[in-house]
C-alpha cells in the first residue's frame, strides 16, 4: 500500500528495532557478542562477493526473445526451433575474457556472446564469442594461455613478454591474434559486434539425421570498432562505456537485434571439406558454405537486479536440448566439462536453483538431492534413485542423439596441420582487410608486442610473414627489427626458429 513503511527485518524476518547502533556495554564499548543483528549483517557483508569468473569475469547482460524465420525441421527437431515464428524468451550476457570485474569496458580483448534459451526441453546454452576463431585447438594448452594473458605472477602487472612468448610458440594462435589486433579487438559497444559458435555443432531431425553447423549471431545495428586511440581514451574516461550503453540503450526503447545465420555441412560435405571442421582456430569460407538466416535475437529487458541476474548467470555449452548436441572438437569438449564445474565452484552445486538459471519452461525432475543452498523441496519424500518402481521420473527412451562413427588408437596426438595454420590469416590480411584495416591492425601489434623483448618480437614477426609476407615485414619495420632475419625465420621449421630466438 503506497504510504506504508516496510519494516527492516533480519534475513529470517525478525524486525529490526535500530539499524544505526551497535549493541554495546554503556555507551563506549565494547560491542557484545550478543548482537546477533550486527553478526549476521557483518557475517553476509564479508560473503557479499562470490569469486568472480576465472574468465569473462565482467559483464553486462539483458533479456529478450529468439524468433524462428526459416523452416528448421529438415535439420533439427529441437522443439523451440520447431516452427516459423515461434518465440522463446532469453537471456543474454555479454563480457570481456581476459580482464578483471573491474576492468574496461574498451580493453582490447575477445567479447564473451551467450544466451540462454528457456525452452519447453529445458534450458539450452549458446556460449561463443565475438569472433570466429580462437587462439588455441586444445584444451590441455587452455590454463596456460589464461595465464599469460593474466598478471605476472611476481609483479601482479600485465606482461608482454608473457603475453608474446606463449603466442609466438603457438602458431596457431595466428589466425585469432590478427582477428584481435585488428580493430574488431575493441568493439564499440556490445550491440555493434557480432557472436560467433566458434565450434561446430550437431544437429539432428526427427528421421535421426545428422549435420554439422555453425552459428553467426549478425548484429543489426551494425559493425562498430574502436581505434586502439578510441578505446584507450575509454579506458580512462569511462571504463563502463558498453555496460552502460546497453542497459540504457534498451530503456531508451532501443531494442538491440541479432539475425542468426547459420552454416550447415552434411557428413558427406563435411567429409571432402577442405578445412578440417573441428578446428577451432579455422573458419569455414562463406564462398564454400553460403550461410543460412533462421532467426532472429531481440533484448528488449533490463535486469532488475545486477548480481540477481548478470553476476549469478552461468551459461554452460552442455546445456543442449534434444535436437542438438556437440561435436568431437577438443576444445568443446573439455568445455562441456569445465563451465559446470566451475558454475559449481561460484555459485554452488545447485546453481540450477537460482533463478536465471532454473528452466523456466520445462520443471527439472532428477535424482540430483541434496548439497548446499538447495532452496527447494529437495524431492520431498520422493525417491532419490533409479531405477524404481516408486513412480520417479522415467528416461524418454527417444532423446538420444543419432550415433556418428569415432576410431583411432587412444593416445596424445599432435595436430597434422601441413602449415594451413597460416593460410586463413593470411586471407584475411590480404583479401577481407582493406589498407586502414591493415595499417591499423599493424600499428595495435606493434604498440603492444614493442614492449615484449627482442627475440620474441622476431618469433612472432616470423609468424606473421608466414602468413603473408608484407604483413610480416611491415610489422618488423614497425618493430625496428631486419625483413631479412624475419623472412629467414619464417623459412626456418618451429624448432629451428625457437632455437634461433633462444637467446
């Protein structure tokens, strides 16, 4: 009733006679034990900040919907992409990957894309990024990458040397870093940049067909970069730029809107493709896979609490429905695996609880019992195991995916690249860059890879000649470094061009 105070309680609703004092012995102290309103008030302050993402740890996230456009039913019998113009509510976050909570919104860094889809089969995660490739194909190579894009761990400060060395000793990395460190690296705001898949992904229809896919989430607003000048003025003046931008972009009545396009390979195609598909450091050419439009991706609601909604959001690329299901990839795979387990270290092992993440349209029914913060019935009196004959929850017997062939001998495996790690890179410099493209993407390597030493700005300037070799040697005059030692180490193999860096 408007007028009407609300009375301030504690945490299990005993009023709350004085907020402003603590309960002391005579007016100057000490504070007694007994205050068991000043306890529990210092007691939830000291737990207020649940660790933050290893990754993607800031972000900015709002709510919306997913229309179909396009008859889907050849290639997946998902039910929520069942039909043309059907609508399933969303939830969508955007962030920075390598940067602190705390850091800039403009940092050059890849941007976090992820939206949860609440369907009537459950919850269904899309987890990619603003770009189409990443720095690494295998998951073992994942923490140590994080690391070096991290803090130094003597001097807590952002390194160079760090940074280059791990990156000139993964040549595949050379694909994304060019992505990187063109101006797509700093994108305006979270509505001008695009979400990519990254993987592939399976679908599979009703007959139990199967294809292998990939999604593009292509902004409506528009591509939009920032100049490394741009983006480092940010930093300064406003770290917060694209989280504001969203929020008030949506209160303004400025929708921001996705049209997904979606790239789809039979097994035959896939089988005589010229890239191998589960690469992830690879795109698939649009000349060769023309994509498809299927729908559209519309935000159109502010979260009425930050940490409620954005913080606790955990999105998790297992989380599929029937319909699809993931691919061999390595690096998904080890995915599937690791976004649950860390979910379960921040928020807990009954995160699904929490109401971002609940399915919002398919109640869950499981065997899962128990475990801290389990804030509902707990499966009451019902059984907790199966099989049973107690009237549990039944498997459907229909929700498997269709099988697909695996062989090979069980073992570590090195990739059979035969050097392709530097041909899409090097299209990308010579025939999708134009000439600002290009100078900028040059000029941003040499402002950041100028503070890592010598050898390692020769390593890496070596990497790029592979890749094409005026993009090589315009980095090497940027460096002050000699063309012609760079052109040698370009022709050297990766042993013989670390050997010769050594010193």
């Amino acid at each position: 009733m408007a007028g009407k105070k609300k009375t301030l309680t504690t945490s299990f609703g005993s009023p709350v006679g004085n907020d402003l004092n603590s309960m002391t012995a005579g007016p100057r102290g000490p504070v007694l034990m007994q205050d068991v309103h000043l306890i529990e008030k210092l007691a939830h302050f000291d737990r207020e900040r649940i660790p933050e993402r290893v990754v993607h740890a800031k972000g900015a996230g709002a709510y919306g919907y997913f229309e179909v456009t396009a008859d889907l039913t050849p290639y997946t019998k998902a039910a929520f992409l069942s039909e043309k113009g059907k609508r399933t509510e969303v939830f969508a976050r955007f962030s920075t990957v390598g940067g602190e909570k705390g850091s800039a919104d403009a940092e050059r860094d890849p941007r976090g894309f992820a939206v949860k889809f609440y369907t009537e089969e459950g919850n269904y995660d899309f987890v990619g990024n603003n770009t189409p490739v990443f720095f690494i194909r295998d998951p073992l190579k994942f923490p140590d990458f994080i690391h070096t894009q991290k803090r130094h761990p003597a001097t807590n400060l952002k390194d160079a040397d760090m940074f280059w060395d791990f990156l000139s000793l993964t040549p595949e990395s050379v694909h994304q870093v060019t992505v990187l460190f063109s101006d797509r690296g700093t994108p305006a705001t979270y509505r001008h940049m695009n979400g990519y898949s990254s993987h592939t992904y399976k679908w599979y229809n009703a007959a139990g067909d199967y294809f292998w896919v990939q999604y593009h989430f292509k902004t409506d607003q528009g591509i939009r970069n920032l100049t490394r000048q741009e983006a480092g003025e940010l930093c300064g003046s406003d770290p917060d730029h694209a989280t504001r931008d969203l929020h008030e972009a949506i209160e303004r009545g400025e929708h921001p809107s996705w049209t997904l396009e979606m790239q789809i390979l039979t097994p035959e195609q896939a089988q005589d493709f010229g890239w191998d598909i589960f690469d992830i450091t690879k795109v698939w050419p649009h000349a060769e896979v023309p994509p498809m439009t299927v729908g559209k991706l519309v935000l159109n609601r502010n979260p009425e609490n930050y940490f409620a909604e954005v913080e606790q959001a955990a999105f998790c690329p297992s989380m599929l429905v029937p319909g699809i299901a993931p691919s061999p990839d390595k690096m998904l795979q080890a995915r599937l695996l690791s976004y649950r387990d860390t979910h379960i270290h921040r928020l807990g092992p009954n995160y699904h609880l929490i109401p971002v993440n609940a399915p919002k349209n398919a109640p869950a029914a499981n065997y899962q019992r128990d475990g801290a913060m389990r804030t509902d019935a707990n499966g009451g009196g019902a059984p907790n195991y199966w099989p049973n004959s107690m009237g549990g929850p039944v498997p459907d017997g229909v929700s498997d995916e269709p099988h697909i062939p695996l062989e090979g001998m069980g073992g570590r495996h090195e990739f059979n690249h035969d050097n392709d790690d530097f041909v899409q890179p090097g299209n990308l410099f010579r025939t999708v860059m134009n000439d600002r493209d290009r100078e900028h993407l040059v000029g941003n390597i040499v402002a950041h890879l100028g503070g890592a030493q010598k050898r390692l700005q020769r390593r890496q300037a070596a990497l790029f000649y592979k890749a094409d070799p005026d993009y090589g040697a315009r980095v090497a005059e940027g460096l002050g470094l000699e063309v012609d030692e760079i052109r040698a180490l370009a022709d050297m193999t990766q042993e013989e061009r670390v050997q010769a860096t050594a010193d």
